[in-house]
C-alpha cells in the first residue's frame, strides 16, 4: 500500500509539473487552452483521491508515505503544520491555472463579445438605415406627381403582379393599396391585353430596354382616355411603370394643331406677304410669301436668308424702311413709329413696294411679330402718275409750288431727324415784266421754259427746281451748307448770263441763298432766303446774296 501511496503523490507531483511546464511554455498560446483545463481537472482528481488517503478510505496516511525517511525527517513531515503544504501546492496549481485562463482565454472571449455587440450594433444600424431607406422610398413614391408602379413578372412574363403603388397611382386607378398589391395584373384589369398594354410591358420586361408609350383607353360610354407610359426594369429583375394621365393635355394640343391648321390654312389664303419673326430670324411664312420669294420650304427660305429686313432696299424718301434705320433695327423703328405709314421697297426681278405693318405678340415668353407686307407697286405708280401730274408746272415741266411745299417740309423733317444739311435757292428773272411787255407772253413762255432747261442741265439728279410763281424759281440742295449752295447759285447766275435766249438778247437773275440751321422751319427758310433775294434785287441785281439765321432771324413763331 505505501508504494499506492507513494504511485499517488508521484502522480499529482507530475500533474504539477505538468501544469507547470504547460504554463511557463504555453502561456501566450491560446490554443493549448483545452491542455490546461484537462490538467486542472487531473489536479482536481489527484487532490479527491489525495483526500480520501488522508481521510484513511484506503488505510494509508502520510506518516506511512514518509516512513522511508529518516526518523527526523520522517517525524518533521509528519507535523500539521507541514501536512498543509499539499494543500499549498494544490491552490498554486489552480491559481496558476486561473491566471493562464485570465490571461489568455478571458480577454479572447472578452474581445469574441466585444466583437459580437459590435456586430450586433452594426447589424441593428443597417437595419435603422434599411427601415429609413424604405421609408424614404415610400416618401419618394408617394410625393411623385407622376404615377409609380412597379411589378414582378409572373411565368417569365405571361402576366405581372403588382408590388407597390404610389398615392398618385392609387388615386388615378381609384383603389386602396390592399386591393392591388399581391394581386395579378390580368385579374384586376383584364383589357390590359386588348389596348396592348401587355404587350407593351412584356417587350420592356423580356429586352430589358426602358420604352415609352402612349396608351389609349376607351370607355363604356365612348370617352376616351390617354395614359403616357415610360417602363423600365430594376437590376433586381421587377418591372418599374411611370404614367401620367395626359388626356386634357392631348386634347389641347389636338386642338391647337387643328387651330394651326385652320390658321395656316387662312394665311396661306392671303394674297399678301405674312411671316412671323422676332426681327432676326423668320419663323413661318405663308404660301404667297414662299412663290414670291422664290421658295418651296420655310427651310428653303431660312438657308437663303434668316430675316427677310436682307431684301429692303435703301430708299432715301420719307416713309421707307430698311435696316437699321436711324441706328435703329428695323422692327423697332416702325413699333416707334406706329402712327406712320411705312413702305420697303424689295427687289427680286424686279422692284416691288409694299406697304408693312407689324403686329406684337408673345409666345412662350419670347416676342414676335406678324409682319404683314402688301404689294402696293401699281397703287404706286398711279399714284406717282396722279402725283406728278399735280405737282408739276405745265409750262416748265418742273416741281410746281405745292410740290415744292411739301418737299420743303419733308427736308426739314428729315434734317431735324437725321440732322442732315440742305441749302435753299430763290432766283427769279430781272426786269421779266419788259420782256413781257416788249416781246410779248408767248417769249416770255419760251425764255422761262429755255431757262429752266438750262438751269436742270447743271444741277444734279438729287437737287429739285421748282417753279415758284410767274419768273421766280427756287432749288432744294440736298447736303449743301451754305458756302457750297453759293457757289452753285454764282456759277448758276453766270452760265445764265452768259447764254443767249430766243428773240432776248440777254437775261440775267439774281439769287438768294441760306441752309437750313437747327430750330429752322420750312417758313422760316422762305422767309430769309425771300430777304436775300430782296437784297440781291436792291443792291443791283445779277447777284449772289447769302443770308445765314444770324442775319436774320424772324422768331420762334415762324
């Protein structure tokens, strides 16, 4: 029994060491962890028997294991005070134990569930966000103006069944969300089949290529609906489906495109010119204008020249328009000028006058005009027929007084506006009456005819003889101050000096002449080159007398 004995202490010796050469060697390795727990268990085991020899279970006690010791060593062993020693080695083993599995085994698991709350948590933060996505989702769908859709395809196609429908959608089909979500699209609407709708949903579904389409529904009654379409899938395989309920919108522009129709239909009717523009670019033009033009298309028309103001011609006559005018574009000149009558002279092959006039109107926010011309070239020239016949001297052939009046006032204008220069001539005819008198009417007819073909011969085409009463004449000289107008008035004076008249043998004039200064009127200009000539007349006759507006201003009121 006492080699028993000494067999169970040998055992829990090595039990020790073994737990201790586990723990010098191992103790950063966690994975000898499930070694030291089996030591400990040994221990635990060893220290049961241990106790139960001590106790005498086996008939043994400690003095029998020490008996082949010394007598002194074998009696010192055998006081309590050394039978606690065991005991000592025993609690080292454990506390051994518990500092290798506090030092390894508790932080890994402390880190194991430290990780897993962290998991956790992040898990419950994905699933927050998931609900706060589907949340904005639904919030997206249901704040769309447009109606939203969205299926899953059933038998790779053959049907669908609705998913979700946002509030747009359930108030345009007038339905609650229970009644169609998870419910089958032919069963709910079965002529989706008949109006192509299907079909529609089936090509978007099966190519996987987003389309659009308008679809039409027609009611019991006969009234007719238009749905607009767009259909698109989802990488995850479900049909999305966007529609609006565009009925009134077709409607309208059905009927905008019928008032187009009729309109152009009206225009094109007019035997006048009639285009929109915006005073750069034309954006329609009627049939008559196309023909005049020389154009089949709009286009056509465009290429050749964007704003029809390219065909005006310049005219330098009261009333004419073309581009720019004044400085000022065209458009804008006549909106200005709207109490006048406006004329364009437009050469294709041959010259055209027409009359215009431009009416305002804003469409989409942008201005145009309707820009009516009409041909008025044949009222023209009668009119320029009747016109010459009543301001034309039967004698002379020349301007007569009330042609000369009206041109008088029109070159004021026209200085005033444009701040141009003209000078005025007045001459008449020394001692006429004696001619009259000495030779009879008839010379005096041929001297003032000779005289007047003498005096066009040496004027330019812009200048304007008129006859003013019995000898007196004036001329209007376009662009002429008043030094230049009396150099013409002297080599005027001279050249009639210097030619002979039939049945005269001389005939001499004497002139006045002024220009037109800022603040003139066409009376006050009368008035001074009158008072020019006087002093011609008064100072000899035969010559040149200028007379500027500070030799002679007759006031404000003239």
């Amino acid at each position: 029994m006492e080699i028993f004995t000494l067999s169970i202490y040998l055992l829990l010796f090595l039990t020790w060491g073994h737990v201790g050469y586990f723990a010098l060697r191992h103790i950063e390795t966690y994975r000898h962890g499930s070694r030291l727990i089996f030591a400990l268990l040994m221990i635990l085991l060893v220290d049961a028997v241990r106790t139960m020899i001590e106790s005498g279970y086996f008939g043994l006690n400690f003095g029998s294991l020490f008996g082949y010791l010394p007598v002194e060593i074998s009696e010192l062993l055998q006081r309590p005070e050394y039978l606690i020693i065991p005991k000592l080695f025993n609690l080292l083993a454990v506390l051994i134990i518990i500092f290798i599995i506090l030092r390894k085994w508790f932080p890994e698991h402390m880190r194991e569930v430290t990780d897993h709350k962290k998991r956790h948590a992040h898990l419950q933060s994905l699933n927050r966000e998931l609900i706060d996505s589907q949340e904005r989702y639904q919030a997206i769908l249901d704040n769309m103006y447009d109606s939203v859709a969205i299926y899953e395809a059933i038998d790779e196609g053959r049907d669908f069944r609705f998913i979700k429908l946002n509030k747009a959608a359930l108030q345009l089909e007038g339905l609650m969300a229970e009644q169609v979500e998870g419910k089958r699209l032919m069963t709910l609407f079965p002529v989706v089949e008949e109006i192509g709708v299907l079909d529609f949903f089936r090509s978007v579904y099966q190519t996987n290529i987003p389309a659009r389409k308008m679809i039409i529904i027609e009611a019991e009654n006969g009234k007719k609906s238009y749905r607009d379409n767009y259909a698109y899938t989802l990488p995850s395989g479900e049909l999305v489906v966007v529609y609006q309920n565009v009925t009134e919108e077709v409607i309208a522009k059905n009927h905008l495109e019928v008032s187009q129709r009729y309109t152009k239909a009206l225009l094109d009717a007019q035997e006048n010119i009639i285009l929109v523009s915006d005073g750069e670019e034309t954006f329609d033009i009627n049939h008559f204008g196309l023909e005049f033009f020389g154009h089949e298309t709009l286009e056509e028309f465009r290429e050749a020249h964007s704003c029809i103001c390219e065909y005006f011609e310049k005219v330098d006559l009261p009333g004419y328009i073309y581009d720019p005018i004044d400085g000022i574009r065209w458009l804008d000149y006549i909106l200005l000028h709207s109490e006048e009558q406006h004329k364009v002279n437009i050469i294709t092959d041959e010259s055209h006058i027409f009359s215009i006039t431009v009416q305002p109107f804003h469409a989409k926010d942008i201005r145009h005009y309707i820009i009516s011309l009409h041909d008025i070239t044949e009222l023209e020239r009668r009119h320029l027929i009747l016109e010459k016949a009543a301001s034309i001297d039967g004698l002379t052939q020349v301007a007569n007084r009330t042609s000369f009046d009206t041109l008088l006032e029109n070159y004021v204008s026209a200085a005033k506006r444009y701040q141009n220069d003209f000078a005025l001539l007045f001459f008449d005819i020394d001692h006429f009456k004696e001619v009259n008198d000495t030779y009879g009417h008839q010379v005096g007819d041929k001297v003032l005819i000779s005289l007047t073909t003498l005096v066009r011969e040496h004027l330019r085409k812009s200048d304007t003889l008129a006859r003013w009463g019995g000898e007196e004449f004036t001329v209007i000289l376009p662009e002429l101050t008043l030094s230049m107008a009396y150099e013409v008035a002297e080599k005027l004076r001279i050249i009639i000096e210097e030619s002979s008249f039939e049945s005269v043998e001389k005939v001499t004039c004497s002139f006045g002449v002024t220009q037109f200064f800022e603040g003139d009127s066409s009376e006050s200009m009368m008035l001074r080159v009158d008072k020019a000539l006087y002093l011609a007349k008064t100072q000899g006759r035969d010559q040149t007398v200028t007379m500027d507006k500070k030799m002679f201003d007759p006031g404000p009121d003239v």
